[in-house]
C-alpha cells in the first residue's frame, strides 16, 4: 500500500519551524522531528553531513546509527557520489548497503546543496518494503530544498 501524504502541510510546517532559525543544528534536528511525525511507517528519518569528503551523522530521530559513511559506500554513499537520489525499494538488495539498522527494508536518500556543492544528505528508512513512492521523492525533494535555503551551512 502505498502512502497519501501531504507534502503541503509538511512543507509549511518546515517553513513555520525554520523562517526566524538559521542554525543548521537546529533546523535539521526540527526537521527529522517533523518527517518523523508526518510520515508513516518509518524507522530513520535524519540527516548525514558533509565532513572532509565523507558523511557524518548528523540530527536524526530513531536507533543509533553508523556514525561515518564514505562516498561511494551503501545508499547514503552512492547518494552522496553520485549527487542524485537514491529511491531504494528493497535495501538488501542494493550493491554495499551498509544495515544500521537491520529493520530497514526500504531507503531514499536526497542529496542537499548549498552554493553549488554537497553539504548533507536526507537520509529515511523503513521497515517495509518498496516504502517510498515516486510522489514521496518529489515530496521530499522539496523538502531538502526547503531546508537547503533555510540553514547557515557555515559549519
């Protein structure tokens, strides 16, 4: 069964959490809350940062995850690699996935830019799979873009 969710309401909760915070910190630890609340059927909603050419765990809401991901390396990696999103279906599946979690079945991960280069990567989860829908990457695709222009990423 695929997901009805309203991107609408998701993106003005963003709007509203972010229009008078520009700490990034801040920003993106609201935000995981607000991805968490809004969609369901997840087990990881976060964010991995751009730290000297690998990712770093960043504002997250769920279980205790991988802390340093290189480029190249699971979804995350390939994500950050390739510079486009990763629609993951079926994780175990897809060549060098790193299991954080071993409940995840599912995965998208959304590249986010500042000034033309990579500074962090969306990543979510989800214990079941083929979670994340065409219509969800648009969503969330926005929703990074929302955030990309929200944040000081002066870090």
């Amino acid at each position: 069964m695929k997901h009805q969710t309203d991107y609408e309401l998701i993106l003005a909760q963003l709007k509203a959490l972010t229009e008078t915070e520009r700490d990034t910190v801040a920003n993106l630890s609201n935000a995981s809350a607000a991805l968490n609340m809004n969609l369901e059927d997840l087990n990881w909603v976060g964010f991995y940062l751009v730290r000297e050419n690998e990712l770093v765990l960043g504002p997250f809401q769920g279980k205790p995850a991988c802390i340093r991901i290189a480029y190249g390396k699971g979804v995350c990696g390939a994500a950050a690699a390739t510079d486009t999103t990763q629609l993951v279906p079926d994780v175990h599946a897809f060549p060098g996935h790193i299991a954080c979690d071993g409940a995840s079945n599912s995965e998208i991960v959304i590249p986010m830019h500042y000034q033309g280069r990579l500074v962090a990567v969306l990543d979510i989860d989800s214990p079941l799979p083929d979670r994340f829908s065409p219509e969800d990457q648009t969503g969330l695709e926005r929703c990074a873009e929302l955030l990309e222009r929200a944040c000081d990423w002066q870090l």
